[in-house]
C-alpha cells in the first residue's frame, strides 16, 4: 500500500544574505503510513518548517524525493489530498471567516450550498460560529488561528499538515481542536504536524520524529516510549528477596525496589505475594514526553 508521506534522502538549501549557502535538512528519510498520527518535532532551526514545505511544493528541494500519496510534492494532484496550515497563516483582513473560508473553498472547486453548509459547520466546531461575520482585523490571533484551522479541514482533505498548529489557542481551543482532530483520525485522515506543545503530542500522537540540526535523531511509538520512559516501584515489609532493579533498604525489614522496565515491575509485584511480605506501598508514573525531548536533543549535540 502506498504510504501517505515519504521523504527519501531530503535536502534543502538556503542561501543567506551574505551569500553563504547553508543546509537546513540534511539527508532526511522517514514514511508516514496512511491514517496515522505523527509529530514531527524539534528545536527551533531543526528544519520543521522547511520539511513541511517541501511536502507541499513550495520549495524545491537540492536533492532527495518527496511523495505524498505516491504523487510528487506540490502536484495539483497531492495538493488536492492535503489540508495545509502554515505557521502563520495571514487572511485578508477585510473579509469575515465565513467568506475566507468560502473563498478558500471555491479555489478547491467547492461550491454552491454543500461548501456553505460546511463553512458553518467547521466554524461552529473550531468555536468560531459567533465570530463568522466579524472582519478578520477584529480578529485576535487565537481567533485567526482558528480559522487556519477550519481552512485546513475544508473538503475532508485525506492527510492534513499542520505547522506549530496550537499557537495562539487557549486551553479552551487546544481541547476543542484536539477533539476535532481525533476525530478526524477516527475517520481515516492521516495527521502529520509540527508542535512545541508536548501534552498535546503525548494525547494526539500514534508516532513521534524527532529532527535536530535538518537530520532525523530519534523515532518512536508513543505508547512504547511513554512506557519505557515510566518510573515504578514497590515497597513491602518482610525478608528481602532477590528481584531485578534496585533494592533500598528504608529501614528495619522494610525494602524499596525502583524498576525502569514495567515487565520487571509486575514481574516483581507477583513475587510479593510468593513470599508472602506486606506490601506497602505501589507506585508507578508516566514518563515525560519533556524529558525524553530535551534527553535525546542534548544526546544528539
């Protein structure tokens, strides 16, 4: 089966004001299968943005190949599949979003009483059904960015590509988008997005990337990686008995063992009722999606 994305061997140059040709992507390669959730993160200058474009078209890349659905990037065609959200996204300011999106939709070939139904319908879900007839420079960047974001959804589009798409959302609109998108998911639509915002990857995400200095660093499943990143302990009174991770001793026959692997945890947790101690306390936590970021970017240096 086709992928949704593939990036094969990705460069892309800038040439500065001095003249100094510099690589922001440096021989990138990754696939993105259909109706999945990816994030693609980084530090800032990590070459996001510039991915992202090649992805649609709007710049031509050194070298490598780039396929969306495996059509070339930028063609009408592949263009046709994608629903876009740039980093900022700039309307003119004297329309109202209910025209924009409108103009937006005729430009998709959508017309008539179908794309005004569906104008109102995603202006009412991303909370802007109130602010439909208000003119866009009355608008506040919250509220443009969620325009963008009705924008990117017109006609259903088979992979939407989102960059930074939370900025600017209160909790409010991070949850009411976060919801939409799921939906989406649900649907089918394969999500691939740029994001600072970490909780909203752990929540949204089936895959994360992660790309430093134009190359690709890290990959994980999410589910895998929070539970490989998760603490777990047990404490119990009684006879020490052997047991994988690490024993501390708390006080007098009371023993504390730290585990980095949940296997060895549960592994652990049966063998208190084996030897038949009191168990005391059971701890387990998540793993922070922050931490294994900042972890492997300074591993990466």
């Amino acid at each position: 089966m086709l992928k949704a994305i593939e990036v094969e061997n990705l460069f892309v140059q800038y040439r500065s004001r001095s003249g100094v040709v510099k690589d922001a992507v440096k021989g990138l390669s990754f696939q993105v299968d259909r109706g999945e959730v990816v994030a693609f993160l980084g530090p800032n200058g990590a070459g996001k943005s510039s991915t992202l474009k090649a992805l649609m078209g709007f710049l031509i890349p050194a070298s490598g190949a780039v396929s969306v659905f495996g059509l070339e990037a930028g063609s009408i065609e592949a263009k046709r599949r994608i629903g876009y959200l740039p980093e900022i996204a700039n309307y003119y300011p004297y329309l109202t979003p209910t025209e924009t999106l409108c103009l937006y939709g005729n430009l998709q070939g959508l017309q008539g009483q179908s794309l005004r139904r569906e104008v109102a319908e995603l202006l009412e879900q991303v909370g802007l059904a109130s602010a439909s007839k208000t003119l866009n420079k009355n608008l506040s960047k919250g509220m443009l960015q969620r325009v963008g974001i009705a924008q990117a959804l017109l006609g259903e589009p088979e992979l939407l590509i989102l960059d930074e798409f939370t900025s600017g959302l209160d909790p409010i609109g991070r949850r009411q988008l976060r919801d939409l998108l799921q939906k989406r998911r649900d649907a089918g639509c394969t999500i691939f997005f740029s994001s600072h915002e970490l909780d909203e990857v752990e929540m949204l995400c089936d895959r994360v990337l992660l790309i430093r200095d134009g190359k690709l660093i890290d990959e994980n499943a999410v589910e895998a990686l929070k539970e490989n990143l998760g603490s777990y302990s047990l404490t119990y009174r009684g006879k020490q008995f052997e047991a994988p991770g690490v024993c501390e001793q708390l006080s007098k026959q009371i023993w504390r063992h730290t585990f980095a692997d949940k296997g060895e945890f549960m592994q652990t947790l049966n063998q208190t009722f084996k030897h038949k101690v009191e168990l005391l306390d059971v701890s387990c936590s998540d793993g922070s999606l922050e931490d294994y970021f900042v972890d492997t970017i300074r591993r990466s240096a």
